[in-house]
C-alpha cells in the first residue's frame, strides 16, 4: 500500500505462540501453568475502581521501588515496561538510527529482528555452534546494540556469565541481555550492571510470576540509560491495575520460590523421559524444552498431541525444523502429555 512506510509494507510481522480459549492445555507460548500469587489476585478484590478515572502513574513510581528492592538495585536502575517487549522497543527506538545494525545469534527470539526492521535497522546474525555455544564473531561485532537472552529463547540453553562478561568488554555496543526465562536459571546478569554502563538486563512477570496478562516488564541498567529510555516510553505505558499486581507478586516471595521449584522439578523429569523414550533433548535452564523426536516427525507428533488437546510449537526454521518447543506445564499436564507422545 502506497501509504504504508517501505519497511512495513516489507515485514514478516512477529508471530505470537497461538491463543486459544476451551479445554486446551496451552503449551505452546512458556506461559506458567500454575495461578499467580493470591496476595497479588486480592488487589483486584480491593481495587477502588473510581481511581480508574484518572491516568496511572506515568513511571509504576511504587513498583519502580519495589522491582528495585527485590533486584538489588536502585529506583534509579530501573524502568517498567508494558511487558518487557515494550522495553524492547524502547531500546531500538532509543539507541537505532535508520541504517544501524543490531547483533543476534540464531536460533533465537525472532522479535528483537522484527522491531529492528520496523525502525529501518539491519539484523547481523551469528548462528549459534552445533552446541548452542557463542561463536567467536558475536563477541567482536560493530553493531550498534546486541541483544541475547539468557537463557536462550527457543533453546533454553544457558549461557556463562563470563561470556556475558566478554559481551560487555565489547565497548562499540549497548548489551542487553533479555532474562525473561532467568528465574528458571538460578542466575542473573544484574549484578553486572555496576561493572559495565553498557549493559541493560530486562526481566518480566509473565514467566515466573504467572502474570503473562498483565503486562509487566522491567528494564534494569545504569541511570543515564535509564533515563534515555524513559524520554522515548509511551506517557502512560503500564495500567494502573497491572502496577499494583505486579507489585505485591514481587513481594510474594513464598509464592514465587514455590511456583518456580514445582516448574524446575517437572522440566528435569520430563526432560529425562524424553531422553529415556529415545527423544534428542536440549538441556534447559528455562520453563520449556527443546527436544527432537527419532521415530516420528515433529509434524506427525504435533497432530498426536493436538488431537488428545494439547497445543506445543514447532518453528519452521532451518535450525530448529526437526524440532518441537514444549512449555512446562503442571505435573499431570506433563505425564498425560507424555502418554500420548509415548503411544
Ligand atoms: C526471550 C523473550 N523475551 C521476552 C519475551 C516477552 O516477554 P513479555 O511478556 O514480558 O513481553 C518473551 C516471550 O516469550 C521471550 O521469550
């Protein structure tokens, strides 16, 4: 359309895991099975809905508070986002010019490309080694921002902090290292953030706290980064009811230590029944598993599973086209999941 900007009329636009409604048990977008935090859920009980006449706080002021108790970090190293996607943006829009380049190893999170290419950016990508491990080029690039999650995003794969380190020694580029699957990990690159000002580390509810509907992101860094991106985020990004939400699941440290031990306890039990049923497994640090069937197709497997009501996601990619991306659902999810792999 001759209205529309060249690169948008150009755009594979990002495609979201499938959302469904009904008695399908959802594992296909790493979405956590179990409820979130009652003392979060009691905020909607209490909620003065007269206060939603007027604007939420412009910067989530208490929940920038409470993220940077819980963080270890100071108010002033943190930003929240509407998701952590939104921060994503933010980034792009704050450190690209039309004609920058951004630095990614593949297979990754394809959205980092997709809002690249929306701001007129190029995609420098550095294919992850046979073993996922970093390869040599992505330490050295010229671009402008390099983006890596960690643990991988579609391979669940955790990459070492003294890699992380390298990344950062790296002084032509803004690092940011997207840890939305972290929890799951035990380790974080937030503490990192004193030692290099080039280093942003985004964390989000939408795995570990169970709150994927609410929207909430943060985004931890340096002041002065900070407060670049504040200048370029939507007025009023994050609604007020998600402030609140999101603020008493941080606090809900019981609930969360518990929600992630149950997540990490049924990851490495169905991750070695698949091994045990023949399946080629990567081994994961976050809330899903990237595994390879041997007698079957993914295609063939995916059917399987969708007919007994389960939806899992296969990414039609060169590296990943052998391949199925199954989220961690409750235990007895899990174990009705693998009877009918099984048979
Ligand atoms: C690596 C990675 N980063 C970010 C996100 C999005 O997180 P949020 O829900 O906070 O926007 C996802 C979602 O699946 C993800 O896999």
């Amino acid at each position: 359309m001759k209205w529309v900007r060249r690169q948008i009329n150009n755009l594979q636009p990002y495609v979201p895991g499938k959302q469904v409604s009904g008695s399908v048990v959802k594992l296909n977008a790493n979405e956590n099975p179990y409820p979130p935090s009652s003392r979060a859920m009691a905020v909607l009980q209490d909620f003065n809905s007269d206060s939603l006449r007027l604007y939420p706080d412009a910067v989530s002021g208490k929940l920038r508070e409470t993220a940077a108790e819980v963080f270890g970090v100071n108010t002033e190293q943190t930003i929240i986002g509407n998701g952590s996607d939104d921060i994503l943006t933010m980034i792009i829009r704050t450190f690209l010019d039309e004609g920058d380049s951004i630095a990614v190893v593949d297979p990754t999170y394809t959205l980092y490309e997709t809002l690249a290419e929306i701001q007129g950016a190029e995609t420098e990508i550095h294919p992850l080694n046979d073993d996922y491990s970093i390869p040599e080029s992505f330490f050295k690039t010229e671009s402008k921002v390099v983006f890596l999650p960690n643990p991988n995003a579609q391979t669940g794969t955790l990459f070492p902090t003294e890699q992380i380190e390298r990344l950062c020694g790296n002084n032509n580029s803004v690092v940011v290292i997207d840890e939305a699957y972290a929890d799951f990990a035990g380790i974080s690159s937030i503490p990192l953030i004193k030692k290099y000002k080039n280093l942003i580390v985004l964390r989000t509810v939408s795995k570990s706290y169970s709150l994927a509907g609410i929207r909430v992101g943060f985004g931890i860094s340096n002041p002065d980064i900070i407060s670049a991106l504040m200048k370029v985020k939507d007025s009023y990004n994050v609604n007020s009811i998600s402030q609140l939400i999101a603020k008493e699941a941080l606090l809900d440290r019981e609930h969360f230590n518990c929600n992630i031990g149950k997540i990490v306890y049924t990851r490495n039990w169905f991750a070695k029944s698949l091994l045990d049923a023949g399946w080629k497994v990567t081994p994961s640090e976050a809330n899903f598993i990237l595994a390879e069937p041997v007698d079957d197709s993914p295609e063939s497997i995916i059917k399987k599973v969708e007919s007994a009501g389960f939806l899992i996601r296969y990414f039609d990619t060169p590296r990943l086209k052998n391949k199925l991306r199954i989220s961690i659902g409750t235990d007895e999810q899990m174990k009705l999941l693998l009877k009918v792999i099984k048979f």
